[in-house]
C-alpha cells in the first residue's frame, strides 16, 4: 500500500462519521457492503459520502474508473444518487478539492475517475457496455429483479471491485432480501440500521414518525422499523386478510383425521406449481396446509401428497389441465391420473375478476395454519394489481410476481366452493377414466 493510502485512510479516518453500525461494514476488504432498514436511518447519504471516499483513493492510487449509481427506476437525474453525493462531497472539504460537481455530472479533478447514473429497469443493457466499473452502488434496492442482479454482477469486474447495496425492506420474497439476507455472498458485510442508530436522525423525521405510530400502527414496523410491509395498497385481499388476522383466524389449524382433505393447484409450466390443502368442518373452511415448488415433474407434487399423510377426497385443478401438451401429446389431467390422482375436478375458466370476487366472499370462513401455510397467506396478502409507473396508477389487471401462484390456486379453490359445502354441480366434470 502506498505511503499515499495510508495517508489517505488516516485522513478519512479524521474527518468523517458514520453511523455506528456502519464502520464494520467499511472495514477491511470485502466485495459486497450493504445495510438495509427503515426510513432516516442514514443508509443514502452515509453510502454517498463512502463513494465519494472509494473515488477517492481509487484516483490517489494512479488508477482510473467509474462509479456506477443505480436504481430500479430512473426517468431523470433527479431520481438518482446525484444530489445525496453533491451533498456529501461538499460537506468534506478534501473531497470536495478533489472532485468537480457540474449540475449534471460529478467527475475527478484528475480526470480518473467519473460517476454514471443509471436506472437498471430500463438500460440493464447499456451498463454492459460501460468500462472499468470499480464501484457499483443500487440504492433503494429493494425491487431489483434477479435478471438485474444476474446482468449487474458480472459488469463489476475490475480487480478489488465492489458493490454497495442500500434498501428498505418490503417483501421477504424479494430477489433483493434473498440474494443480500437470506443467502449473502461470503465475503459481504450487510447490516440491518434503524432510525435510532442515525446520531443525525432529524426532528421533521422525528415528527413524522411519531404521527405514523399513532396514526398509521399497520405500517410502521415497516416504514421505521425495515419491517416487511404486510398489508400492501392495491392488494387484492387486504380487509379479509385483516380480518382473519384480528379475528384469530390465523394460526393452528390441524388436520382433522376423520375428514377427507381437497387440494387446489395452479400448474406452472416453467413456473411455480402452487397447492392448497383445504378440510371443509360445518361452515369453516380450514387451509391446513400449502406447498409450491418449481422446476419438477408432475411426480414429484404427486409425491409430496402421499408424503403428506392426509386422505384425499378431491383435487381442483385449473383447465388449462386438459390441454394436450407437445411432445408427449398426453394431458396434465392424464399424467396425473396415471400417477394415481383420480379424483379431479377442474375449476371452470371465469375471469380473473370472477374469480377474485369468489375469493372475497369465502375468506370470512376461511381459517389458516399460520405455520404450515406462511407462503400461501402471504401470496394472498401480497396479491395485488399492477402498478403502472409511468401513470402512475393501478391497472386493472393483476401483476404477475412471486405471489401469483398461490393466489391462483386459492382462485381455482373459491370457484369450485359453494356454500352448502358441496361442489357446485356446473363446474363438477367427472371425467372419462376417473374414479
Ligand atoms: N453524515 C450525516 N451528516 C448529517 N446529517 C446526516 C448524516 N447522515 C444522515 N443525516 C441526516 O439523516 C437524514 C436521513 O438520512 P438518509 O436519507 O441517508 O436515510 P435513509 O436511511 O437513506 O432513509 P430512507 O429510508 O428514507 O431512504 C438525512 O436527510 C440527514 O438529515
Ligand atoms: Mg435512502
């Protein structure tokens, strides 16, 4: 390490501060640096200030590159890093000696070293294209596809090269929490910061917080706290889920031996197979179990049902069953009754609005095992229609994501419920060589 570095660490050691929490994930080597929670905790304008530093001794060193600043979304500069770095570089006087700050740009007097901003939604491609990137630092993460993060990475390639993610928690299927949290990079240093642990956290933050916690106790672990958000706007099923939820109608749930049990599926193709386990008891319907996976064989559902344990009486499957498929020429409906699963009924092909309002009017009698059917309760709470970024507004239709599949399930699953507690004769087709 040259004289130069060191002098530069000590310096930066003795002019700057950061949360504490934060000074680990600084120190030492490592490829990713990362720190996520709720709002005000410091994450945007501490990262800031660390890129501006890493720009720093990367142009100290001889060498030259880019820092790359990302976003899910960005129509305009405005929408960038852009001013939190300006701030940050101007609040330390050698830092902002060494840089040049244009209203649109921010590059190295030396000319070593420049910022770019990008929002990766939309030029996931051009960053390919894009140079001896030495630092690359998402921002408000939390929405990054998995796509994006596959076609990111392996842009930042230059020898001692890393990546900085920031982010406020929403969903813990997020491709963002599962890469970052549940399945970290070894050599990464991600910490969880709140707003206590901003020793600058200001008094209008302060206020608002406050009112949140009064007004709004449904969202606040999420906002302040980087809770998951629960109860999403546009969300489909947000009062039903509610109310199951005050009303105890979430928790344990067991399966009840002298009654058969019905499974409702959504079949993906390349996609996730959804499956609830319903016992219908007087007027309670009982989800007492759920299982989703993806990329197997219609065997292996078909196995996880016996291994299971539970009598069956009936499996709703959606129509789409019937559709003779390439290659084999055979049906879904086929394999699975060659399988051994017999007794299908196939859920009538409504629209998808039909098939959501079935779901409403059943969800008051629906008791869940909070254990066993986590994923498929929050495929429901999460269920929401599409946001149109450029408009601005809900579209009509649902969007597509990690909660589809057992909410569709649970749509094949209210079209065939009648209130009797029978099957609705219309959508009831026995079909030829099933029991
Ligand atoms: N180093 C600092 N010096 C002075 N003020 C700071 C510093 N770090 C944070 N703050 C203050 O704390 C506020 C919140 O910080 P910041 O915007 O970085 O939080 P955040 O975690 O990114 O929040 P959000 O979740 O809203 O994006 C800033 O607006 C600023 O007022
Ligand atoms: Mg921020």
């Amino acid at each position: 390490m040259t004289q130069q570095i060191q002098q530069t660490q000590e310096k930066t050691k003795a002019q700057i501060s950061l949360p504490p929490y934060l000074v680990p994930v600084f120190t030492g080597k490592t490829r990713y640096r990362g720190s996520y929670g709720g709002r005000g905790s410091g994450k945007t304008r501490s990262f800031a200030l660390m890129t501006a530093i890493k720009g720093y001794e990367w142009g100290m060193s001889g060498k030259t590159g880019q820092i790359l600043c990302g976003r899910e979304f960005m129509n305009s500069l405005e929408d960038s890093s852009l001013e939190e770095i300006k701030i940050a570089i101007r609040s330390i006087d050698w830092l902002n000696a060494y840089y040049e700050i244009g209203e649109k740009y921010i590059r190295s007097k030396d000319g070593r070293v420049n910022y770019t901003f990008v929002g990766l939604r939309r030029s996931l491609d051009a960053i390919k294209s894009k140079a001896r990137i030495f630092l690359a630092w998402v921002d408000e993460a939390e929405g990054v596809s998995d796509l994006a993060w596959q076609k990111l990475i392996p842009t930042v390639r230059e020898k001692d090269s890393e990546i900085w993610i920031t982010w406020n928690p929403e969903s813990k299927y997020s491709a963002t929490h599962e890469r970052f949290r549940v399945n970290a990079p070894d050599d990464s240093k991600i910490v969880q910061l709140n707003f206590r642990d901003n020793p600058w956290f200001p008094d209008v933050l302060e206020q608002e917080r406050l009112e949140d916690k009064k007004k709004r106790p449904d969202v606040y672990e999420h906002v302040w706290e980087g809770g998951f958000l629960i109860f999403t706007e546009g969300s489909y099923y947000t009062e039903e889920m509610r109310r199951a939820r005050n009303e105890k109608r979430i928790g344990v749930v067991a399966y009840e031996r002298a009654k058969p049990v019905v499974t409702a599926w959504d079949l993906g193709v390349g996609d996730s197979t959804a499956i609830w386990f319903v016992q219908f008891i007087g007027t309670e319907i009982r989800l007492i179990d759920y299982f989703e996976g993806s990329g197997v064989g219609l065997d292996y559902y078909v196995r996880v049902l016996q291994d299971k344990g539970y009598v069956y009486d009936k499996h709703i499957l959606p129509h789409d069953v019937k559709v003779r498929e390439l290659g084999t020429g055979k049906s879904r409906i086929e394999t699975l009754n060659s399988l051994g699963i017999l007794n299908v009924d196939v859920a009538p092909k409504l629209m998808i609005d039909d098939g959501i309002q079935a779901v409403r009017s059943i969800l008051d009698k629906c008791w869940f095992d909070e254990k066993k059917c986590e994923r498929g309760i929050d495929c429901l709470v999460n269920y929401q229609r599409e946001y149109d970024d450029n408009g601005q507004t809900w579209r009509q239709r649902p969007k597509h994501d990690w909660s589809s599949h057992g909410a569709d399930a649970f749509r094949y699953l209210a079209l065939g419920y009648t209130p009797s507690g029978n099957w609705g004769t219309p959508i009831r087709r026995k079909l030829k060589g099933v029991a």
